[in-house]
C-alpha cells in the first residue's frame, strides 16, 4: 500500500511540475538516454552525421557504409529534496486536502528550480553560438534579431521543425507588438498545453524571468541581459528522476510528537551535446 501510495504521490508532484515548467520535456529538451538516472549517471545517445544516402545500381547494389552513435556520460549532479514538515499529524490520518497542498507545493518549487539551472545550462554553456549584436532590441529590429539566429540555426543544418526559443518579458513585449508575431489563439492545442505563448520566424515561441537579467557574474565584468535563446531540442537533453518516491513519512526526531512529513528526492541534470545550435541574444553594458 505504502508503495502504491509512493507512486502515486510522485505522479501528483510531476503532474504539477510539467504544468509549470516553461522548459518543457519534448518541446525543448529531449529526454531519451540509456541507464538508470537514479543510480547516478545516464548514457546521452548522440550522432553527429545522419545516414549516407547513395546511388542504387541495380547490378551491383550499395556500397555499405558505417555510422555510429557516441554516448556521452551525463552525471545526475542536481539531487534536490521535498522534505515538507506537517506538525499536528501522524502519517496515517493526514487529511487528503492537506498533502494535495504540500503536493502541489512541491511541484511548483522543483518546477522554478529546474527552470533556472536548465535555462542557465542552455544560456552559458561554453560554445554557445552568441549574437554579435549587444545592443537592447526594439521594435524596429526585434523581429530581424530572430531572424538571424534563423538563418544562423539553418546554416548548422537545425531541422526547421520543432525549433524553440525562449524569451525574457522584456523582449516579449516587444515581438507581441510585431505584426508577424502569431498569437496563441492561432497555435494548435499541443503546443498551448506545452506552455507556449506564440510564433515567430518559425519558432516555438515561450516566456521565462529565469533568463540571465543585469548580471555580471560572468562575460568580463559587464552587466549582461539575455533577450533570448533559442535551439532545438535535439541536442539539448535532460533527465530526471525520482531518487527516492514521495511519500508522507511519519517523524520520531525527539522534538516533534505526533508529526509527519512530505518527502521525496528528484535527481536530474541538463546537457547541451552540440553548443553551437543553441543561439543567445545578449545586451551588454
């Protein structure tokens, strides 16, 4: 029972993660790796060439060729917990609406958290292909911003379809105002579910505060803003799992009598397997 109700919990949680990351899994992060997330590090299937395609001869066939994946070693270095304590109550009689709260609670937070050190993998991964234009975008050359980390994508050879960017509220407000900017009420239902907030220049348009915003943590001393990233989610993996189900777990630590407690632990990481198809726009200052 106990296990069952494990389960059960830890699906509630992630229900409530999906719905509140903008960095959302199959929209901008793949997730397929080979192993066991829990057991501390996974197996990252990457291929950097796609399939010969030759001429048949109908006489003496094709010649053979060989392709191979590589796999990089993706450690879980992100070990983060749910431990939520609920004073006044054992384990076996905390109330339903009690524990969906602290669920729901949890979800949320794992959500911001994975939001940040996801979207601080994707902005400052060394590689990254960086805007040579520093200047804050408005809404004059917003929409030529896009299109050159456009064209940059497809000159790397980045599949037209799928492709994501991620805007700070600062930029969004400025491509709202572009005339080709394509709203949510045109989107399909797929991608409003998944969180995103229109179109441009042929991609996935979403929104997040977790950009980089007036730091100068790195990049020489310079106050740095990213207007927005952009990539495709076939190089850009992340993987996570829970290390320990969520479970409500009664307390005997000699100071709380009659208490129990929301825990759970969640290990992922976030890899960018090819940084150059991974385009930023950044203003310095």
């Amino acid at each position: 029972m106990t296990n069952t109700l494990n389960e059960r919990y830890s699906q509630l949680v992630d229900a409530k993660l999906r719905s509140t990351l903008v960095t959302q899994d199959n929209y901008i992060f793949n997730t397929n790796h080979e192993g066991n997330a829990a057991a501390g590090a996974v197996k990252i299937p990457v291929r950097d060439t796609e399939v010969e395609v030759k001429a048949y001869d109908k006489a003496n066939g094709a010649a053979l060729s060989s392709g191979a994946t590589t796999y990089i070693t993706m450690l879980m270095s992100n070990d983060e917990a749910v431990n939520e304590l609920i004073d006044g109550y054992d384990a076996a009689s905390l109330p339903d609406d009690v524990v969906a709260e602290r669920l729901a609670s949890a979800g949320y937070t794992l959500a911001l958290s994975m939001d940040k050190k996801s979207i601080a993998a994707l902005e400052q991964t060394e590689g990254v292909t960086v805007s040579d234009v520093t200047t804050a975008a408005d809404i004059s050359n917003a929409y030529s911003c896009v299109a050159k980390a456009r064209t940059a994508l497809s000159r790397m050879g980045v599949p037209a379809a799928d492709r994501w960017l991620i805007a700070s509220p600062e930029f969004m407000e400025i491509i709202m105002q572009d005339e080709k900017f394509i709203r949510q009420g045109d989107l399909s239902q797929e991608l409003l579910e998944a969180g995103a907030v229109g179109r441009i220049a042929g991609f996935n348009v979403f929104e997040s505060s977790n950009l980089m915003y007036g730091s100068t943590d790195f990049i020489d001393g310079k106050t740095v803003t990213t207007e927005f990233v952009c990539g495709h989610p076939n190089w850009c993996h992340r993987v996570q799992e829970w290390a320990v189900p969520v479970g409500v777990n009664p307390i005997s630590d000699g100071v709380h009598i009659g208490a129990s407690a929301v825990q759970g632990r969640k290990v992922y990481n976030v890899l960018v397997s090819k940084p150059e198809t991974v385009y930023v726009k950044r203003t310095e200052a």
